[in-house]
C-alpha cells in the first residue's frame, strides 16, 4: 500500500495523486494539516532521507520562519517540523507505512518509474 503525507492544496500532492488515481494505483492520502504526526514517524523519515531532503528552505514557511527556529533545525528538527508541517518537501511516500529511500520527498518522473515497477 502507498501512502502519501501532504497537503490537500499543494501542486505536487495534487499531482502525484491524480497520476496514481489515473493509473488505478492504490494509495492512502493523509492531509497533514489534519493528522499530526508522531516523532517517531518523522524520525524515521529524516533517518531514511535525510532532514536535507526533507525540509523545503524554498518554502513560504520556510522564509517566514524565526532565526532561533531555523538555527535550531540541527537539534530540534522534530519538534519544529510538527509545528510547522508545511516545511516539509512534498509529498512524503512510504510503501507499506514504512518510509523508502526510492521515494523521497517529491513528485517527479523517477517516482512515477519507480511506482509503476511494484504494480
């Protein structure tokens, strides 16, 4: 089962989800505007992508973000990111609720390729 963790208005969770829908592909949806995540969640995923590819420095939130936030982000990355969800590259994927190194954050031609591969 893939699940993808995003935001319901966001351009690339829209398209990753189209795509999947338009090829019959299986997938659970979770807004994270709605749903907050564990730490041990976002462990996993920083531990699988690194917070490098996780964190969106290109983001509104991002920019808007206090100087002590952003100068924390080493030590206490989990903790602001589930303040913030929306710092977050998007769409985060797992594959069977487990986060894969195949599919980082993102939604792209090699997602696609790689996705079309397990079905």
């Amino acid at each position: 089962m893939i699940c993808i963790y995003g935001l319901k208005n966001c351009d690339s969770c829209r398209k990753a989800i189209k795509w999947l829908s338009s090829n019959n592909i299986e997938y659970k949806f979770f807004n994270l505007k709605d749903n907050i995540l564990s730490k041990s969640t976002l462990m996993e995923w920083i531990n699988v992508h690194s917070l490098e590819k996780i964190i969106n420095k290109k983001s509104t939130t991002w920019r808007n973000l206090d100087d002590a936030s952003k100068n924390q982000l080493d030590t206490n990355a989990v903790n602001i990111i589930i303040d913030f969800p929306s710092l977050m590259k998007r769409p985060i994927w797992e594959l069977n609720t487990k986060p894969h190194n195949e599919l980082d954050p993102g939604f792209q031609d090699r997602h696609q390729n790689f996705i079309k591969k397990l079905v």
